[in-house]
C-alpha cells in the first residue's frame, strides 16, 4: 500500500513533468530538450533559498517559479524563435541541447558537485491511513499535480487564452490571421512550461536529492512519460506520468534496485514501439474521434 | 484603399509572382482571376503579412503594409478568409466565431457582433456548440466568413470562397459577399470560377504564371469569351 502511494506520487511529478513537455511541443511541435535542465534548475535554486536564505516553502517554490518562467522564455527568445520557421529546420534539436549544457554547467559551478538533502514538506511528516504510514509530501505530490493538471484543463478549454493555444497548435498560420500572435502564444506556453518544471522539479527533489545531475536522472523519465502518454497529449501525459510511476514501482520490488530504471525503459520503448502516439492512441480510446474538416 | 506596387514574391530562391500591380478602392468588388499555380494565394497571403515580398510596396489605406505583421492588419481592418476555409475543426463553432474576434477585447463589441453574425447565419447559431469539423463544406465557408466578420473588416480578402462547393452554395456565397459589399465592406477576390466571381465584380485582373495580363471592367471581361478562352481556359 505504501509503495503503491509512492509510485503514485512519483508519477504524479512525472506527470507534471511530461505535461510541461507537452504544452510547449502541442504548439510548437518540437521537443524542448532543454527541459530537464530547467526542472533540475527549479530544483536548485528552491534549495538554495530555502537552505541559505532560510526561506519558507512557499516562498521559495514561488521564486523558484519566477525564476524559471524568466529563464524559459530566454530560452524561448534565443533558442527557438530566432530560428524562424520550425518546420523548415531542425537547429532546434542542437539549441535546446545547447542551451541545457549550459544550464548544467553553471549548475555545477554555482551549486557545486554534491548532492543536497532537500527537505521534505512538512518536515518529511507522515500520517497514518487504514493502518498504512504515509508521508504527507507525498500526498502533496499528488495533490498538486492534480490541482495543476485540471486547472491546465480548464484553461485550456474554457479561456480566451486556451482557445488560441489550440487554434496555434493545429494551425499556426491561420491563427495569425484571426489575429493571433503565434510567437506570443508559444512564448507563454514557454513560461508555463517553466513554472511547472519548478514546481516538479522542488517536489521530487526531497525524494532524490538535488543536484545539477538532475536533468538525466529526472529529466530523462520526462520524456519517457510524455512519450508513454503521446507527445503533446496533455491528458495523455498524466496517464503516462502514472504508468512510468507504477512501472517503476512494481520493478522496483521484483529485480535488483539497479535495474529499475532500464525496466521502465524497456517498458517505454515497448510502448512506443506498439502504440507510437502514446497509450491514449490506442483503438479503445480513439472512438468517434474528429478527423479533419472536409476540403 | 489597398494599392499593390510592383510587387514580385518568391519562395526561397524561385519567383512565383512578377513584378505585379494592381489596386482597390474603397467599396468596389475585385476579383483576380487565375489558373492553378498561377499565385493567386501567394498574392493574398503576401498582403496580409503571412509571407514576405521580394520588392516591391503594398499601401493599405495610404500605409506602407509590406512588413506588417498579421494580427496589426487584422486591428486595422483587413480580414482574409483562407483558401480551403481553414476553420478549426476541433473547436466548436461559437469557439471558431470567437477566435475571429480574439484582437477584440471589448465584450459588449463582441457580443453585438454575435447577434449579428447569428442574425445573418442563423444555422451557425443552431450549430455554434457543434464541432466546426462537423459542419458540411457550405456551413464551413459560411463559419469562414464569419469569423472574418467579428472585427467588422474594411477590407475582406477572399481566396477561391467556391473552391469544392456545389453550384447553388456557390451562388448564395455570391450573394452573401455581394451582400456584405453593399453593407459598406470593401471585397477583394480570388478565383478560378469566373463566372460568377466576374457578375458581382466592379473590376477583375487576369493573373497568368504570376503575371498580369489582362485588366477590365468585370462586364467586360465575362463577355469578351476570347479573351477568356486565352487565358482563363474553361469558363
Ligand atoms: N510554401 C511554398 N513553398 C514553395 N513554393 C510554393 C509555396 N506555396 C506555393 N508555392 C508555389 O508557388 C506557385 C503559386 O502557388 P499559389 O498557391 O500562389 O497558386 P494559386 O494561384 O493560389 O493556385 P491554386 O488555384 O491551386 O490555389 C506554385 O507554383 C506553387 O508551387
Ligand atoms: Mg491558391
């Protein structure tokens, strides 16, 4: 029982991690390969201003936020739109590259090397459920990831803003004669995409230690999530965040600790291969889906 | 209202459109007539900022234009209904008709346009929650071109509004645009189906290979079946 809440939990921030992923590729249809530098960056700069600066929690996520909302739409400005038309090249796959080098080397210098305990939310608390010990961060992890996942969804859905959003990503030029501004749209989604990568990346954190080596350890299951729920699907995503989360957690009882991490991705490239636009692809949830308009 | 100068287009190292010119003024029906290929579409999307001119000016309402972005031609009063509709299938009709609107803030505008929009289109308004994929070609156009209207253009821009649809739709798209002309709205079109492009028009250009070979009164050009044969091949 306790392990099945913390592969939910774990999944829960995968989750919030393949969904940051997806909102930048379902407007811009590029992979940010940048990304998880950008959680590690979140990770980092909530620990140093809530171990140096003595901060509370909240205050330091909500910097961390801004902070990574600032440095994604650099990103954005000097990696992506300077390249012009993203269907007409591929530089992008070397500038996001780039630009996460970057991020990792100054991570290492400003941070150092060694791995930091990062606290648990409230103090690595745990309460007990039917008899079962759970920690209340982990309950936070999910519990925050839900908030961000239906509060996207209502966006999404039901703005102004998330009309566009979705109007850019199936169309972006005809987006730009409603009087859409494309380049903003992506640029927020940019932002987003970096605020939820903070808060991802300040809750896992206390579960895996901070430290600039976070963009492969966690990163990496970034993109295994977002590739397990199909690129771009922002549902799909949390279906994907949860299986990676149950996957490793059921490996993680029956083969040696070592070996976790390649069964989950055996299992990711197993779904890949079988189901290329991720699980939701699959005949059982594709009914009555819209095809195109009629010419 | 919209004078176009010279003007010669291309796509990366080929020229598609030469050293072109042509004008509209403010109330007439302009229709450029034109085969397959011929760049009808490159024109249109060139002047409202989707693609960028090789040389040449393009004035919109005595303003300089050529390197405009968009969304500005769109706040000063140019709208373009795109080739093949372009509507978001995927958004429901009343979210395609708002999208048309999206530089307008204001929502009393909004919502007065709406009720008139759904005044003219009163089968919009029994879709609007529909999927815009759902509707049929016609309902598709007409959503097109209502969409365009939400921000009350002075200048509506049309690329080939009969394309795949049958006759009698094409005659009530006629009408409508005849309509929304004589509602004040300048109307600059693009075309294959002469005929009925050419009855509503005040004047037409006839665009070969991305050249302008032929300009004239609309009457004119319909009845002159010579010159229609030469260079429009079936009318
Ligand atoms: N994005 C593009 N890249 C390269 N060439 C293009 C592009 N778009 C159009 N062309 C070329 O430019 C020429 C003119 O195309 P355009 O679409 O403007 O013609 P059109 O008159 O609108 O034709 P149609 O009646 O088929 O819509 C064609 O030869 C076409 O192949
Ligand atoms: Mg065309």
């Amino acid at each position: 029982m306790q392990e099945i809440v913390t592969a939910l939990a774990n999944g829960s921030i995968y989750a919030l991690m393949a969904l940051a992923i997806g909102i930048i590729y379902s407007t811009t249809q590029i992979i940010n390969f940048a990304h998880g530098s950008v959680i590690m960056i979140g990770a980092m700069t909530s620990y140093w201003l809530l171990s140096i600066f003595h901060m509370n929690y909240f205050t330091a996520i909500l910097l961390a936020v801004l902070i990574n909302i600032i440095l994604s739409m650099v990103i954005y400005k000097v990696s992506v739109e300077k390249l012009g038309d993203l269907t007409q090249n591929s530089s992008w796959i070397v500038t996001l590259f780039g630009a996460g080098i970057i991020l990792d080397n100054t991570a290492r210098i400003l941070f150092g090397t060694e791995p930091k305990a990062y606290p648990f939310l409230f103090d690595g608390h745990v309460i007990s459920i039917f008899g079962t010990k759970i920690m209340i961060h982990e309950m936070m992890m999910i519990l925050v990831a839900v908030i961000i996942g239906v509060l996207y969804q209502i966006v999404i859905q039901k703005t102004n803003f998330g009309r566009a959003v979705r109007a850019v990503s199936f169309r972006p030029d005809t987006a730009r004669i409603m009087g859409i501004r494309s380049n903003r749209i992506v640029l927020m989604c940019f932002a987003i995409s970096g605020a939820v990568a903070a808060i991802s990346g300040a809750l896992i954190a206390p579960i895996t230690f901070a430290s600039y080596t976070m963009t492969y350890s966690v990163g990496i299951k970034a993109f295994a999530a977002a590739l397990i729920g199909g690129l771009g699907n922002t549902k799909g995503a949390f279906i994907g965040g949860i299986s990676l989360g149950l996957i490793e957690g059921i490996a993680s009882m029956i083969v040696p600790g070592g070996l976790k991490d390649a069964i989950s991705f055996l299992i990711m490239i197993i779904v890949i291969i079988v189901l290329p636009g991720g699980i939701l692809s699959a005949k059982l949830f594709t009914k009555g889906e819209l095809k195109t308009e009629k010419i | 209202m919209l004078q176009v100068e010279n003007v010669t287009i291309g796509y990366g190292k080929t020229e598609v459109v030469h050293n072109i010119s042509f004008h509209v003024k403010k109330g007439e029906i302009i229709t450029i007539l034109g085969a397959n290929g011929a760049g009808k579409s490159t024109i249109l999307n060139t002047i409202v900022g989707l693609h960028q001119a090789k040389e040449g000016s393009i004035r919109f309402q005595d303003k300089e234009i050529s390197k405009a972005r968009p969304d500005q031609l769109v706040q000063n009063g140019m709208r373009l209904v795109p080739e093949g509709r372009q509507i978001f299938p995927q958004h429901t009709v009343m979210e395609n008709i708002l999208l048309g609107a999206y530089i307008e803030k204001n929502a009393k505008k909004i919502h007065s346009r709406l009720h008139s929009i759904f005044e003219r289109f009163p089968r919009l308004e029994e879709r609007k929650n529909q999927m815009g994929g759902t509707l049929s070609g016609g309902e598709q156009q007409m959503l097109a071109i209502a969409r365009a209207l939400m921000t009350e253009p002075s200048l509506l821009i049309l690329d080939e509004p009969s394309l795949g649809l049958a006759p009698i739709i094409v005659g009530e798209v006629f009408a409508l645009l005849k309509q929304i002309s004589s509602s004040g709205v300048t109307v600059l079109l693009v075309e294959q189906m002469a005929n009925s492009a050419l009855k509503i028009s005040d004047r037409a250009y006839v665009l070969e290979t991305g050249r302008i070979v032929l300009e004239g009164r609309g009457e004119e050009i319909r009845n002159n079946a010579d010159i229609a044969k030469a260079y429009l091949g079936n009318v």
